[in-house]
C-alpha cells in the first residue's frame, strides 16, 4: 500500500524507540543502522509505518522532546546519512517512516533561544514569548503542575520573563512572528526533502497566546497547521500529519479541518480516551465505557483517520483527557485506586494485565479492530515488562529484548555501558521474553499478532470501514461491525474473565454466513432469530459476513 | 365450546404472556374488529376467557388467515376454521410477516375508522414501510416486535376499558423531549363492544424508537455481582466489576423522570387521611402473608413499627404519577445513558390505581429492593448460604449500591431523603413482605432473598 493515497488510513503503525531497538556499534545505545538490520523482522511482522520519536541533539530533559537542533541528529543515534539509509531501506521493504516534530517549543539549548536571550535586538530576539511581566495570559492553565508554578520563567541573561505551556526548560516559540513559520517550515522541509513520510507533530493545541484565552486550540493555530498542510499537499504529497492533542474527541476533531474538503489540516489526530476505556470496559466487564466513548465521537472527514493505541512511551495521565466532561470517568475511577494508578502510564500492556495472555489477545484484537489507525508499541508484540524502579518513563523503555544472550541481544556493549538495563526479572525478563523463543514457537503472541495484522490488511473495512455498535443481549460482550464497500467484518469481544453466551440482532445480514477469521471455520447461516454465540472468558471472534457462495471458499 | 374455541384455549396455554396457566379456563368468545387487509385477511380479535371462579379476561390476538398451512409459522398456528368458504388456518399475526406488515402500514398511513386507529406522534422517526417485523424474545405480559434497527412495537396482551398508562406516559414525556424514554412513535386504539355489551375503548400496541445497543440493568448489575463474589475483595469498592457510579447515574435518571412525570401530569398532596390509608394497606398486606408464610410472623412485630413510624412523615406528601413498578429490570443502559422502561405500573393492579398519584418513594424503594435482589439471586446461585464471606460481600454490594443510588437521586430531585426516610423503609419493608408472598406462591427457593430483606428492616428500626 505504500504510495497510494490515503495509506495511512489503513496502516498498522509500530512506534519505535530508536536508542532502544538495536545498537549497532556496540556503544550502548541504539541507533539508525541498528533498526535498519531489524526492518527484516518488522516487514515480517506486517506493520506499515515506524514512528520514531525524537532523534534530534537534545539535552534529553524531556525525553528528546526538548530539541535543541530541528536540522540534525542527535550522535548517539547516528549520522544524517545513516537516517538517509534507515528511509531507503525501510522503503525498500515497504515501509515508511514518520518522526516526532516539536511545534510548540525548543530547548532552552536550542541556539535560537541563545540568541534570542543573548542579542534581543537580534534576528532571533522575537523567536520566543518574551514580557517584563509574568501576569499576562492568566488564563492560560500550568499543564505540568508538579514541576512547575507558573508559565512564565525569569531569564536572567536577557532580564525578562520568557512563556513556556510546559517545562520551564522548553521556552515557547513566537508564532506570532512569521520569521518562526519560516523557519519552521524550512524545518520540517529538510526531512522532507531526505524522504521522511511525515510528522507527529507533538503538543498542537498550544502554539499561540492570546489575552483572556486559555490559549488552547485558537483560530491562529488552526490556520497555521493549514499552512504545513498546503505546503506538504503542494510539494510532498502523500506525506501525513499526526497531531497530538490530549483532548476530547469532539475538541480534537478541529484538527482534521475542513470537513469540505475532506480535510485540510492534520490528517491524523490520537484518539487519546479510548486507550483508558479499554481498560475500563474490561475492568467492569461491560461494554459501556468504550461504546460510549465511540457514540460520542464525531464524524471525521473523508481524507482523515484516528490514530488509536494501547500503550506508548509517553505519560497519559487521566487529567489530560478529563478536563471538561469527564465526569464519567471521574466517576468511575476516582474510587478504584488501582485503576487510576494503572492508567498513568509506566507500565507496559503485559504487566498492566497481569502477563494474561488471553487478555493481551484480547486487547491487541481490539486495537486492531475499533475504527482508526493502530499503533503498537515495540516489543508489546512479544508481551515485554516493564521496569518499574526505573523511574519516570524509562521503565517502558527499555532495551528491546531480541535473544536470551547477554543484553538480550540488543547490544554487545558492556552491560553497564546499556543506554538502559534490559528487563531482568523471571517472569518478564530477556531470558523468558524475547524475539528468538517466540519466533520458534508458532503459538506465540508474536506470531499470533501477526497473524492478527495479516487478517486485518486483507479487509479494508478494518481501516476505512463504518462501525456500527451491534449492543446485544450481554452487556459484557461487546460487538460492533466494521462495513466497506461490501466489506462486513463483525467483531465480537467478550470483556468478561468468564465464559457469555450473547444473542445478537443480525437480521441486516440474513441469509449470509459468518466466516471466523483466523481459521476460515463457516459458523451457521444468518437467520431471522437472534443469533447466539458463546465466548470464552476474555474470548474473541473476528468474523467475515460473506455471501454463501463465498462462505464455501473463504 | 366451538372447535376454534378449542383450538385457542391451547394456544393461550402455550403462551408465555397468557397469565392463567395454572388455573381452569375456558374462551367464551372471540371478537373480531374489521380487517386491515384481506389478502391475507389481518384482524384484531378479542379473545374472552372465563375462569372457573367467574372472572373473565381479555386478551387480544391479532390474527392472519391463511388458506394453506405454512410451516414456517408452526409456533404461532392458533386453530382452524372453516366458515363455508373452506378451511382456513389462523396464526398470531405477531408472528407472521404480513401481519406485522399489516400493522406497520396502518401506521404509516394512519389508518383510523369507527373501530380501530393508528396515530403517530409528530416529529418521531417513524420506521420504513420495508423495515421487516421481527418476534422479540419472550416477555413476560405483552409481544414486542422489532421493525429493523429503528422502532419496537409492543402489543398489549392482557387488555381492559380505559387508557394504557405505558402509553399515556412515553407519550407525554415523548412529546416534553425527555431523553430518558424510548420515544413514543405512535400507536393503536380500539373501540369494540364486548361480550357483556359493554362498549370499551383501549389502546392495543405502542410503537417505541427501538434502543438498539441497550442491555437491561439487571444483567449489568448481576454482571458486577458475580465479578465480586468470584474475586473476594476486601471490599466491594475494590472489585473490578463495581457498578456503584451505574447506580448513582440510575438514581439521577429515576430522579429526572419523576420531576418530568410531575411537570408533565400535575402534582397532589397527600394528607393525614391518606397517608393512614396507605400505612393500613401495608399493615394489612402484612397480616394476610404472615398468614400465608409463618416465617414471616416472628418479624412482624418490629415490621409493624416500621410502617407505623411511616405516619410521623412531614405532612403533607407530595404525590404524583410514577413508574410503578420500577426494577432493575425495567431499566435499560444505552451509549447515551439510563432510561426507563414499562410504565404500565404492576399489572396485577387495576387500571384506576395504577393511574393514581402515588409517592415517588415507592419507585425508589422498588429500585433498592431490586440490588437486594440482584445480589442475593447471584450469592444464591453460588451455592449453600453457609459461606458466611459471599453472605457479606452480596450484603456489602446491596449496601454500596443502594447509597450509591440514593446518592443520586437525592442530587437530582427536591425530595428530602433525610426526612423522608421512615416512609423510604416503610415502602421498602412492603415491598419486601409482598415479594415474600410471591416467592413462596412462585419461587419457594428465592423465599429466604425478602424473607432477609424483612428480618433487615424489622431489626434495624
């Protein structure tokens, strides 16, 4: 599916650490010509599109999120010509690659804002939000309120306030000079021109300020992401924007664009409260948490898609997704300590679910299935832990656990010189968990996700198809239909730990038949009374609705 | 009795909706309205059955008359007869395509003659004509019919003289824009003389915008039950399965519809005079299950207090029409939240008090008694009662809920929960002592669920 357009809307994305995939020169940390000897397995594996965090030379404060140079790499990764080797060769085997791309702020490292506190009189003195006062844009909330007290920082050097949405270390930059959007634009020009096949763009709702706004979400932002967006349509086409903003979906949707045109601004958008509503439907064994969630996000134009995950390296807290509604959510999971503790992130899916192999299917099927574009995170195809003590968000970033040998294969290097100590501990760690055991055992959950990928690239429904909650007479089972083009898929999850029978209304269908997925087994035809299945506990079935004359072959 | 009257006497034995299974009847008449169709012919019948104590029952059976057997339809075959024309065979037309056709079209063209009119609310989404009927599930007391994916309808079984309160109500709160009913769509009323020569007039069906993706509270309740009985937490807040924020939200969704029940149907008071009345029905309920239910009898006394503490409530009351019968069974949890269903009120009672201005409170301890219910039939199904920890954690669960509902409620209406509470117990204990008379008429084996319930409220007073 490579360079038609549209792919994004059907891809499996697979988000990728590049310091913690393959080392390939034996220093400790990963790099680009490491992954690029993995893109064999990931091509295997069946996903689309890598996302590659941040690469860039930062200070690492923020996890590269603070980047302090957007026309460079950072060097423990590699070099710029090995990045141009990383995108041929992934290209090569069908994959394509995006990147983190910071719109909002830069590190305080970053030369602009050394400029820009070093000469105010200089071409970089308006790069950022400067003001003699720190009482401006109240209304504007402190986002990291455990580190910081307020949204303004005192330079000393230049003897003004400068504005920063997170950490005081990521001075914001001025979109209100248009000398930025050059400058940014020519930023994101140069990956561009080296191939790269687009950006997640990190933080968007945030790139102006403006007096008795929150300064979230504001038309100017709006209109400048339509400017990335015309200059990726006129000059790179084909290439995907991919917004982050931790935000309601009806709020987030602004994003997409126009609805006229099929969409003008992002052309993917993080659907973020699904994730936490999956882990709630299947903690209350009911359904309602995530229909509900769905009921209520709108439509999207045709061009765009949601991109959808169940873990990443970043920090959800529930707070980011709560603010306004959410009432529901506070409901439920202020009174369960253990939930609220689970859903900030920093943990992996396997050890959130207690290493239950049938829920980690069961939420996988899940991700593959629900309307938007999946993002795994590496190694949660393998079912890897995590490494609680190591504090913050390193403990989901560990080193990619390839063999039971030294390192877990993922670096020759000196165990201490590791960019981060591989998993260790009996149940997870590399010597149970890692590429070469479940390579060799074809009921492992690597191949069984897979199998799961392949099944889903063969039904375009899964991508682009409507969905249609089917509701049912369990509320602990949870069915929808994905419909495209003549494309039926019908998904049937069952959240409960036990075994459920369900009666279902598919009288839309009758007098075809249902085809399970994984093993081409034909189920009875679809008759006029309501059709009863019976799930195992955390039980599944993707099925094909097929004519009879299919259902034969299928 | 003729051989058609045979035949039906049968059929209504074989129907789950049909209420006098267990005693000796006979039909005594079969009342035909004018036909809707006639090929095939589609009619409303009446069907008058006589129990052997003399009291006769109405049940209405729309009916399709085919000239040949179609096996297809084997279930709903209710007799044969032969009017000269030859023989024909009549089936429930509930079950028969082209009578719930019949019956869709007549709405969709809102067929009204002397006998028999279908009306449609304004500004509903009515079904497609093409939309195909479809036999819901059995239901207890009337037939549901699914039209595609949009409207329900339901027709009335059991019938008498005078408006459906079900209908009269979704009607109402249809037309106020309340989002926690199905929406009323239409419906069909009748106007025949029956056996007696008594001219009734009734509604027969309703037609309801057909909540597709709902499940009722009571499977969502037992759900969370046996989540906590299988886990064995500490403590029922820290089980997976905890419904405690679904009660909470049922108990703002009960509250906003008895706030639009009283905007949409008035309000009254009671007084001193009939606040007496109400505590001497439930002393003499009382009397007639001790009776009945020995076990009953050692409580009675600390039972009796509570319903006499009931007559210090604050006067007046205030009273307006309620759902009647509310239980978990009677709600339904849809993407959109909780509504309410059936508000027919207890179909054991006669229409006239079933219509009556009661206490809200009433479907408030309904509800309460309903997580009694749900967590007591779950821990019953677990096994022997002598696990004293599955005893506790189903109390423990009854307990949360309960708060949790009334929590609420109280947030969403102006009633003082506080003041009102002797009344709240007194309604909740008769409930109680009515469930125990029905249990050991019905289910002698659920007896011991109220029977708890009881010894509860007569000792913690």
């Amino acid at each position: 599916m490579t360079d038609e357009q549209g792919w994004y809307q059907r891809a499996v994305f697979y988000e990728v650490l590049v310091r913690c995939f393959l080392d390939s020169n034996s220093d400790g940390t990963g790099d680009f010509r490491g992954l690029t000897e993995k893109l064999d397995y990931l091509q295997w594996l069946g996903v689309d599109c890598l996302w590659l965090p941040p690469v860039y030379p930062s200070p690492l404060r923020d996890g590269g999120y603070d980047v302090a140079d957007y026309r460079a790499v950072a060097d423990d990764v590699g070099t710029i010509d090995d990045f141009h080797g990383l995108l041929t060769e992934a290209h090569a085997h069908g994959l394509k690659v995006i990147v983190d791309f910071v719109l909002n702020h830069t590190s305080d490292q970053h030369a602009w804002f050394q400029a820009s506190r070093n000469y105010p009189d200089g071409p970089f003195g308006d790069f950022y939000v400067w003001s003699d006062h720190n009482d401006r844009y109240a209304d504007a909330r402190v986002i990291f309120v455990d580190t910081e007290s307020s949204n303004w920082t005192w330079d000393a050097v230049r003897g003004q306030y400068y504005w920063h949405r997170f950490y005081s270390h990521q001075p914001d930059l001025n979109f209100d000079n248009p000398a930025v959007h050059e400058a940014m634009l020519d930023a994101l020009r140069f990956w561009l021109d080296l191939g790269i096949d687009g950006f997640r763009l990190d933080a968007v709702p945030y790139l102006y300020e403006r007096e008795g706004t929150n300064g979230e979400n504001l038309p100017e932002t709006h209109d400048f992401l339509k400017r990335i967006r015309k200059t990726i349509d006129d000059e790179y086409p084909n290439r995907v924007l991919l917004a982050e903003a931790n935000q309601w979906p009806s709020d987030v949707v602004d994003y997409f664009g126009d609805f006229a045109v099929g969409g003008d601004e992002c052309h993917m958008c993080f659907h973020v409260p699904v994730m936490p509503r999956l882990f709630m439907a299947v903690r209350r064994e009911s359904r309602y948490p995530i229909s509900e969630i769905l009921e209520s996000t709108p439509k999207i134009p045709t061009g765009c898609q949601w991109g959808i995950f169940l873990r990443n390296h970043d920090e959800l807290t529930l707070e980011m997704v709560t603010d306004e509604d959410r009432d529901y959510m506070w409901a439920e999971y202020a009174k369960d300590p253990r939930m609220k503790a689970n859903i900030g992130i920093r943990r992996r899916l396997a050890p959130l679910l207690d290493n239950d192999l049938n829920q980690m299917e069961l939420f996988t099927a899940l991700l593959l299935s629900l309307p938007g574009s999946p993002v795994l995170y590496y190694g949660d195809e393998i079912g890897m832990g995590d490494n609680i003590w190591l504090g913050d968000r390193d403990g989901v970033r560990t080193p990619m656990q390839w063999t039971p040998d030294r390192n877990a294969g993922f670096s020759t290097a000196t165990p201490g010189r590791l960019v981060l100590p591989p998993v260790q501990d009996p149940v997870f760690g590399y010597q149970a968990v890692n590429v070469e055991a479940e390579l060799a055992d074809t009921s492992s959950l690597l191949h069984w996700t897979r199998r799961m990928i392949t099944n889903r690239k063969q039904h375009p429904a899964f991508g682009l198809g409507d969905f249609i909650d089917l509701g049912g007479s369990n509320p602990s089972v949870f069915t929808f239909a994905r419909e495209y083009e003549g494309d039926v898929v019908l998904c049937v999850n069952n959240l409960s730990r036990f075994a459920q029978p369900v009666e279902l209304d598919l009288r839309q269908w009758q007098g075809r038949y249902l085809v399970e997925m994984l093993g081409h087994v034909q189920f009875p035809a679809i008759g006029e009374l309501p059709y009863l299945l019976t799930l195992g506990g955390h039980g599944f079935y993707w099925f094909v609705v097929a004519d009879p004359e299919e259902a034969r072959t299928a | 009795m003729s051989s058609y009257h045979n035949d039906l006497h049968g059929y209504l034995g074989r129907q789950r909706w049909f209420a006098g299974k267990d005693r000796d009847f006979e039909v005594v008449d079969v009342a035909a309205l004018p036909s809707l169709t006639t090929a095939p012919l589609v009619r409303v019948e009446f069907v008058t059955v006589r129990y052997v104590d003399g009291e006769e029952v109405v049940y209405q059976v729309p009916t399709v008359y085919l000239d040949a057997l179609d096996p297809q339809y084997q279930h709903a075959l209710m007799g044969t007869v032969d009017d000269g024309d030859g023989e024909r065979f009549a089936y429930d037309a509930v079950h028969v395509k082209a009578g719930t056709h019949t019956l869709l079209t007549a709405l969709l063209e809102n067929r009204t003659d002397e006998h028999l009119s279908f009306v449609t609310v304004e500004g509903t989404a009515l079904p497609d004509a093409a939309d195909q009927g479809t036999m819901m599930t059995a239901e207890q007391s009337n037939t549901s019919i699914a039209f595609g994916d949009s409207a329900l309808l339901k027709v009335f079984r059991q019938v008498s003289d005078g408006r459906n309160p079900d209908v009269e109500i979704h009607h109402r709160l249809t037309v106020m824009g309340s989002t926690r009913v199905a929406p009323l769509l239409g419906w069909y009323e009748g106007r025949w003389r029956d056996v007696h020569g008594h001219q009734n007039e009734t509604h027969l069906g309703m037609f309801q915008a057909y909540l597709r993706t709902a499940t009722d509270g009571w499977d969502i309740a037992l759900a969370s039950v046996r989540d906590l009985l299988v886990e064995e937490p500490d403590r029922p807040s820290q089980a997976g399965g905890d419904f405690s924020a679904e009660a909470e939200r049922l108990g703002e969704a009960t509250a906003e519809v008895h706030r639009q029940l009283a905007e949409a149907f008035g309000t009254s008071r009671w007084e001193r005079r009939d606040l007496d009345r109400i505590v001497d029905t439930m002393l003499a309920r009382l009397d007639r299950v001790a009776t009945v239910v020995p076990a009953v009898a050692p409580h009675a006394e600390g039972v009796r207090a509570v319903f006499e503490g009931a007559r210090a409530t604050p006067l007046p009351v205030d009273v307006h029409r309620i759902h009647g019968d509310l239980h978990l069974g009677q709600t339904l949890r849809t993407v959109k939240g909780w509504k309410l269903i059936d508000f027919e009120g207890q179909p054991a009672r006669p229409l006239a008090e079933r219509r009556a201005n009661d206490s809200p409170l009433r479907d408030v301890a309904g509800m309460t008694r309903s997580f009694d219910y749900a967590a007591q039939s779950a821990r019953l199904s677990f096994g022997p009662g002598d696990d004293a920890r599955l005893t506790e954690l189903a109390n423990a669960w009854t307990e949360r809920n309960r708060r949790a509902f009334l929590r609420g409620y109280a947030d969403g209406s102006t009633l003082d929960l506080v003041t009102a509470a002797p009344l709240l117990r007194a309604f909740e204990a008769d409930k109680a002592v009515y469930e125990v008379g029905y249990e050991a008429g019905n289910r002698p084996t659920w007896t011991s669920i109220p029977l708890h319930a009881v010894e509860q409220l007569a000792t913690s007073g």
